[in-house]
C-alpha cells in the first residue's frame, strides 16, 4: 500500500476532509517505513528553509519599528503577520521524525539566527529613537503578559499549526505563525530594547519568556505530530525530545514560579536619610556687675554701653528648606545614570513605586528631560524625568 502524496488527486492525503484525518492516520500506520519516509521527505520539501525568509523578516522588523517608534500596536501585529518564525519551528520538529543531523542544524540556525536579528532590532530602535518609546505602554503588550491565557493560547495555537501543516496543502498557517511569532519573538525585540535602556533585570526576564514559550511551543509540535502519526526516530529525535521536555519544565518553573512578572518588580522600602539639624551657636550673655549705689554718671555710661553693643545676628539661624521627594512610575522600573544620557553609565537601579530624594538639577537631552536624584541605596545620578511623580507635602 502506498501512501498518497501531494501529487495524487482524487485520494490527496493533503485534500482530505477533515472528518477523514482517522481513515488518513490508519494508512500511515499500514505502510511501511520506506514509504512513511518518502511522505516525511516531502514534508521537508514543502517546509522551505532559504534566505527568502530573512528578506520577509526584514519587512517585518521595519513594521515593527514603526509600530513601536509611533505606539501603533496594529503595526506591532501586523509584524508578526509578516514575520515566517514558524518554517525553522517545524524544521526542528521534522528533523526529529526523520531524524537529520543536517536538517536539524540547519533548522537550529534559522531559529538562532531569527531570534538574535529580533534582539538587535529592539536594540537598534532604541537607539534610532531613544526618547520616544515609552517603555511602561511597551510593557503593557498582549505579548509581554505571563498570565495562564498566554500560555493556552501557545498551546492551542501550537497544536493547530500541526494539523494544518499535516493536512493543508498550503504549508505553515498564517494565523498560527502570527501567534507564535507575536509570543515568542516579539518579546525578543522588547528585550533587546530594554537591553539597550540599560534594565537588564526586565531584559533577562523577558528573555527567560521567551524561550520557555518556545521550549513549551516545540513541545507541543513534537507530542501533537506524534500523536498524527509521527513518533521522534534514531537517538536524536528522542534526545531532541527529552532535552525539550527538561528545558520546557526549568523555564516555566523559572519564568512563572521563580521570578516576579516583567511588569510587577518587587517593591523594596525606601531609605530616606534625614537630615542632622545644624546646632545654633549659643550667645554668651555677658554679666555687668554695679555697684550698690549707681550715680548718675554711672547710668549714663551703662546706658552706652548698651547702646553700642552689638546685638546676635539673626543671620546665624539659617532655614533649611524640606526635602521634595518623588515616586518612581514606571511599571519596568529606572536605570540611574552616571549622567543625563542614555549613553552613560548606570549607576544603580530603582523599582517601581519607590521614592527618591529630588536634588533640584534638571538637564534637558537628546530630546529628553533628566532630574538628579538620591535613589533609595543612597547613590546619586540622573534619571529620566518622565519617570518620576513629584510628591507633594
């Protein structure tokens, strides 16, 4: 028995209805193994791996770009419309079928290559337009939530895209490539940005979501095409399988159970440092000793003498003014720079809703508005003003 491929045409294993997938799983199971690795030869076949994906990719990047240089999210969505992640995904899952050392690195350095050009273009944003991506409406995406939606959603979308790429003959689907390009890539370019705004903490979280969404996604690929008929094959496609299983348990017990959300940071208590109330000098008084009986002239001396005598300066009691704090506002938090630049060195960092000490100095650059503060470890820097709530007494 032979089984159909996409050149047949009444019988096609591609045209069959849906309510016929049963009857197409039973003839898998009939043939025999030279025959089911013709038919996994021409999936390789119609999952294309070449550099016309990158020239897609390209288009996509620009698109988001714009999306988030002008805080249009439709852009933001219309980039992973356009962005082909899910052909090297489902390479990694053909190579573990088959199995193949080749197609498998070849698959392995698409998804690589995709996700380093994502982190360098959220950097390269950044760096085009420092001043105008506000990072507290970029955290607030679909995309960087690490709720339990999010992740259903993964997996629904990542089984979907199997059976579609099994039984269509149209290749990868598009709906489901844009869901797993805007959860699992998109985040990657959010990191690269927060990389280049110096918050590593939100980066390296961001990134740890990431990959335990696509360990998870490739997880599901495997079980769901191995359920369709297509169980991993030779030593790689079950050490290929293993590995993805240990890497999508540690990376959702880190990303979900082991650190806090990338927009809720851990609340630390300020430290406010009070001032020491300078001692006002003490006035002597001098003591004038009369004798019982003062004559006339006598008063009149005493009298001059108080007259000439100085009296204690009030300029010695100096009033200080009160300290103005503010309170930080920014779901991701703030970076303290050495100084009122994007480019300068950070010096230390401050979570959301904690209080700094306002130092009264404000610089305007690039574009951007800076105050000097005291953070809440007592170091001094610049900070991005619009960051920044001025408490009032």
């Amino acid at each position: 028995m032979s089984i159909p491929t996409s050149d047949t045409k009444p019988d096609s294993f591609y045209r069959a209805p849906r309510s016929n997938s049963k009857q197409v799983r039973k003839v898998l199971e009939d043939a025999d193994p030279r025959q089911v690795q013709d038919f996994i030869n021409d999936l390789i076949r119609r999952n294309q791996l070449n550099l016309k994906l990158f020239w897609q990719l390209l288009i996509s990047l620009a698109l988001l770009a714009v999306g988030l240089i002008a805080n249009l999210p439709l852009l933001v969505l219309l980039a992973a419309v356009t962005s082909p992640v899910l052909n090297p995904m489902i390479g990694l899952v053909l190579s573990a079928i088959k199995p193949s050392v080749g197609y498998f690195g070849k698959s392995l350095f698409f998804v690589l290559l995709t996700a380093a050009i994502y982190f360098g273009a959220g950097w390269l944003i950044n760096l085009v337009s420092p001043s105008t991506i506000d990072l507290g409406q970029v955290s607030g995406l679909f995309a960087l939530k690490d709720g339990w939606l999010e992740w259903g959603v993964l997996l629904v979308f990542s089984v979907v895209s199997v059976y579609l790429f099994l039984y269509r003959p149209g290749g990868p689907s598009v709906v489901t490539s844009t869901v797993l390009a805007y959860l699992i890539f998109i985040p990657i370019a959010i990191a690269g940005l927060y990389f280049a705004q110096g918050n590593l903490d939100a980066a390296i979280k961001l990134l740890i979501l990431s990959s335990g969404r696509f360990a998870v996604s490739i997880l599901s690929l495997l079980i769901a095409i191995w359920v369709l008929g297509f169980s991993p094959k030779g030593i790689l496609g079950w050490a290929f399988f293993v590995i993805v299983l240990a890497a999508s348990a540690l990376l959702i017990y880190d990303s979900r159970f082991n650190s806090p959300s990338v927009s809720e940071p851990i609340l630390q208590p300020a430290i406010v440092e009070a001032a020491v109330p300078t001692e006002a000098p003490t006035e002597k008084k001098e003591i004038v000793h009369l004798p019982t009986t003062v004559p006339s002239q006598t008063t009149q001396s005493l009298k001059s003498l108080q007259a000439t005598t100085p009296k204690p300066s009030l300029d010695l009691v100096v009033s200080t003014p009160p300290a103005q704090f503010a309170q930080v506002n920014s779901e991701s938090g703030v970076v303290v720079r050495e100084s009122p630049s994007t480019q300068a060195n950070i010096i230390t960092y401050i979570n959301n809703g904690l209080q700094v000490t306002l130092l009264g100095e404000k610089v305007s650059d690039q574009g951007m508005d800076w105050e000097k503060v005291i953070a809440p470890d007592g170091k001094e820097g610049w900070v991005a003003a619009r960051f920044l709530s001025v408490i009032n007494p």
